[in-house]
C-alpha cells in the first residue's frame, strides 16, 4: 500500500472540491501499486532469497513494512496539501529510476551488484509525490523515504573501516567495566580474555549491522514521538548513537561473563540465541528511558 | 469527474505504464543463467609447483592446511583456495594462499588482505602499492604489515581480474561493472605470500624473490591466469 499516499485526486479544482473532500483516485491508486509491485516484487525476492541473501541483514521486510506504514499515515496530509505537482521533473526522475532498474538488474543477475538495482527505487518513489505535489509533497514523505535506506546493503569496505575502531570501544568499555568489579579480565585488540577463555569480539560485520538496525530503531522511535521542537528531535537522533553503542556493550559483558560462569559453548549459544535480543530491549529501553529524562529537563514530555 | 481528475490520472496510468515496461523488459533481458566460468583445466594445486627456485613445499606442514575444495565454494565466494608453507634452502619460511573465484561478484573486496587480516585481530600497516617484477612482467601488487601481540606477518599480494592484474578496489569494481555491461563475468584469483618476520622491509624483499620463482616455474600457457597477460 505504500503508493497510497501519492497520486492524489486533483487539487487545482478547489472550488469543486469545497463540498466535495478531496479523494483519491482509485484507479490512479490501484495502476500506481501494482507497477511498483512489477518492478520491486522481484527486486527483494532475488535480494532476501536468491543469490544476495547473504547480503541481506534479515530486517529488510519489516524495514519496507515500516516504510509502508509511514508512508499510508501520512496519506491524508499529502492528499490535502494545495502544492502544484511537477509531472515533467518528475518524469525526467521516473525514467532515471526506470533505466537504472532495467540496468541495475542485469547487473545483480550476473551477480555482480545490487546496489544499483536497490538504489533505483528511491528515484522511483520520489517521482510519484514530486509528480502530484511537487518538492512540498516530497517533503512529506521524506523520513519514510529515507529510512528505506536501512534496506540497502552496506558497502563491505565502510563496513570494516567503522567496525574496526567500534569493535575496538565496544571491547574495552566492556573489559573495563568487568575489569572494575573484579574480574581476571585482559584484551588485546579485539581479543578478550577471560579466565581460560578467549573470545573474538564479534564477526566481520555483525557489530555495525547490528549498530545500523538499532540506529533504525532510535531514528523511527524520534519519528513517532512527533517532537514539537526540532532540537530535541535532533538531540534525540543524536542520543541513538550511544544508545546503540552501550547496548552492544550491554551485550558483549553478558557474553564473557556467560561464557566464564557457564562456559565457552554456554556463551556461542548466547551469542547465536538471545544477543540480538537482549541488544534490542536494552536499546530501546535506554532510549525510552533517555527520553523522559530529556522530557524533564526540557519541561515538556515531547 | 473532472478534469483535474482526469490528468491526475493519466499520470498515474503514464506512470505505472512506464513502470510495466522498465519491468517487462528487465524479465527479457534477463542473462542466461552461468553457473560457473571457471577457466577450462585450472587446478590450483597442479598449477603452482612444489619446488620453486630455493623453496620447497614444506611436507610436515601440509597436514594442517586446508586442501584445494572443488566441490563447494570457500568464504562463499571462491571455488578453489591453495594455502601452503614454503621452507628455503636458507630456512626461510614462507606461506602462500591463492584463492581463485570463476565468478566475481561483489563480496570480493572484504576479502583483500588488509580487510580480512583487521578482522582477525590484527593491526594493519604500511599499506602501500608497488610495482613488482615477476618473470620479467611488471605486476602492479600491494604490501603490508598485519601485526598483533606475538605474530608479526608482513604480506605481499596481488589480484588479477579476467586478465588485468588490478590492485585499486574502485578500479576493479568499475571493470567488474564494465564486464557486466557487455554481459560478462570475469573470474579473479588473489594470490597472498607472507611471512612471520620482525623485519619488514627484508621480508618484503624476501617475498618478492619467492613471488618472482612461484610465477617463473608456472607453465608459460598459464602464467596469464596468474600476473594477467
């Protein structure tokens, strides 16, 4: 349902429409949905089944869900905004998106990228409100918009060049804590050690896949709260990022001392079981919790 | 209705027309489906002698390297992968690993030396990218020092794509996107030599010898899959 909030029923007929609310076109609606679904049906079956599964970070269906969601709550704002759309940017836009699809798809069925076919949905969805309201329609629909980027795959190279130093904090803050209470516990680099144990702080990528997914969950909570003032709408944003961080510190902490009570398979089952878990509660609650002690200060709960 | 209506949805059919066409036309000109375009008689450990110039496959060593798999894909990505230890006259060590991909796709990139060493634990140095010699061809090839508490292994290696040996990543995607372009893939190998060695520059030169006798003692026919032609 995500194009609902696009093609609109016309708005330059104001004197018409006084009685008569505004309405959307169903078969605008219906033409629009299903050429959407032509197109990207196959794009995300090929991207969650086929050959770039292993790309995929298993969050890219409730990411689109979510997008769809956002989109269809603000379908009555867009259908009643008065804004002049722009058709012929808008197509200029459209063919764009439509060239890099066809062009892109060839490549990802060769195996050889699937950025490009991923990324021509963005010129292709933002042809659609820019078409019927113009840059002011565009406006309205830009956060559900943009957090479809968290459905893109994330380039390997900025993958291991941010992992690296996070990897690195996230390890020592946790050492350092443990270290505090009394705990045999040393790291070099990313190793940790832990009475007999040793322990690599995490795969490859698993540490920032896991940081983007929570920055998701911070940006889309900052969104549905709807804040009145920008600033803490930023402030907010900007308080995701450590959030994430101390979760994952959070997580790293209950692995060694799992893995030093319970033992080295103990701690792999955690790792593979509850992990992801235990981060998301423990971010989300962080924020929830941030959140009304901003609310205090700020003298106002949003 | 009026008229309003009417062009609002002439663009909305304008539109999801466009969108049936972009899609229709993708489904057609969809690739014929490749398996795999694995060079016709490549065997990695056929194709890299046992004996070159003063290094000599280390026997005992053997046992606890991973053997050349054919049957299924290592790291996801390659369809043969070669580790072994060389021991030369002079005793020195040193290890090669050639990882060779008939299809190159883009999970390649995370596997560059420098990338997968740091996720190993390592720190990573002095990345630097030279010209070496290796049978009186220039092959452009990268240095560098991974290093943690107790292990210091600087690194030498190179990657060859169809046949363009190629060591900038963004370089290599772009003729990756080329190839593809004309409806081709190009198969790659990396080929890794190092060393544990606390001198650095020394066991850079040192590995550029062994480098230069590995690609001498292949059979001339091949070489080109090797250091590109």
């Amino acid at each position: 349902m995500r194009a609902a909030a696009y093609s609109g029923a016309g708005i330059g007929e104001a004197a018409a429409a006084a009685r008569d609310p505004a309405r959307w076109d169903r078969v605008g609606v219906v033409c629009i949905v299903l050429g959407l679904a032509l197109l990207y049906v196959p794009t995300y079956w090929d991207f969650l089944f086929g050959f770039w599964a292993a790309e995929s970070q298993g969050h890219e269906m409730l990411v689109v869900a979510v997008s769809a969601w956002l989109l269809y709550r603000r379908r009555n704002e867009m259908r009643d905004i008065r804004s002049p759309g722009r058709p012929w940017t808008a197509s200029v836009m459209l063919a764009c998106g439509l060239l890099a699809y066809v062009v892109g798809r060839h490549l990802s069925q060769l195996h050889i990228n699937s950025r490009i076919e991923l990324s021509s949905q963005f010129l292709v969805l933002l042809a659609l409100p820019l078409a019927y309201r113009g840059w002011r329609g565009v406006r309205i629909v830009w956060f559900p918009l943009a957090f479809l980027l968290f459905a893109m795959p994330l380039p390997g190279e900025l993958v291991s060049s941010i992992t690296m130093p996070l990897k690195q904090a996230v390890s020592a803050s946790a050492v350092a804590l443990l270290g505090l209470i009394g705990y045999p516990v040393g790291r070099t680099g990313v190793i940790i050690t832990i009475g007999q144990y040793q322990l690599l702080v995490a795969e490859a990528c698993a540490g920032l896949q896991t940081m983007f997914t929570l920055e998701a969950v911070g940006l889309l909570y900052v969104n549905l709260m709807n804040y009145k003032s920008a600033w803490r709408a930023t402030l907010m944003a900007t308080l995701a990022v450590p959030t994430a961080f101390m979760a994952n510190v959070v997580r790293v902490v209950i692995l060694i001392l799992v893995t030093y009570h319970f033992g080295d398979a103990a701690g792999q089952g955690f790792v593979h079981g509850f992990a992801g878990i235990v981060l998301f509660v423990v971010a989300l609650a962080l924020l929830v919790a941030l959140n009304q002690l901003v609310g205090r200060v700020w003298g106002n709960p949003r | 209705m009026n008229s309003a209506d009417k062009v609002s949805r002439r663009t909305a059919v304008g539109f999801s027309l466009a969108m049936g066409i972009a899609a229709v036309t993708a489904a057609i000109r969809a690739p014929a489906k490749v398996d795999s375009n694995v060079s016709p008689g490549l065997e990695l450990d056929r194709l890299f002698a046992d004996r070159v110039g003063i290094w000599s496959l280390d026997r005992y060593a053997d046992v606890f390297v991973r053997p050349t798999d054919r049957r299924q894909k290592v790291y996801g990505v390659y369809d043969q992968v070669l580790e072994r230890i060389y021991v030369g006259d002079d005793g020195s060590q040193v290890m090669l690993c050639v990882a060779y991909g008939g299809r190159q796709s883009d999970g390649l990139h995370v596997h560059r030396p420098e990338h997968c060493y740091r996720s190993a634990g390592f720190e990573v140095a002095a990345l630097t990218r030279v010209a070496i010699r290796l049978a009186d061809q220039t092959v452009p090839a990268s240095r560098l020092h991974a290093h943690r508490p107790g292990r210091s292994e600087p690194i030498t290696y190179w990657t060859v794509f169809g046949d363009t040996v190629e060591n900038d990543p963004r370089q290599v995607n772009w003729m990756k996107l080329r190839a593809g372009m004309r409806g081709e893939v190009l198969d790659g190998m990396l080929v890794r030599v190092s060393s544990i060695h606390n001198d650095v520059g020394r066991a850079h030169q040192m590995q550029s010898r062994f480098a230069d006798a590995l690609v001498r003692a292949i059979d001339p026919g091949y070489r080109s899959r090797v250091i590109g032609a």
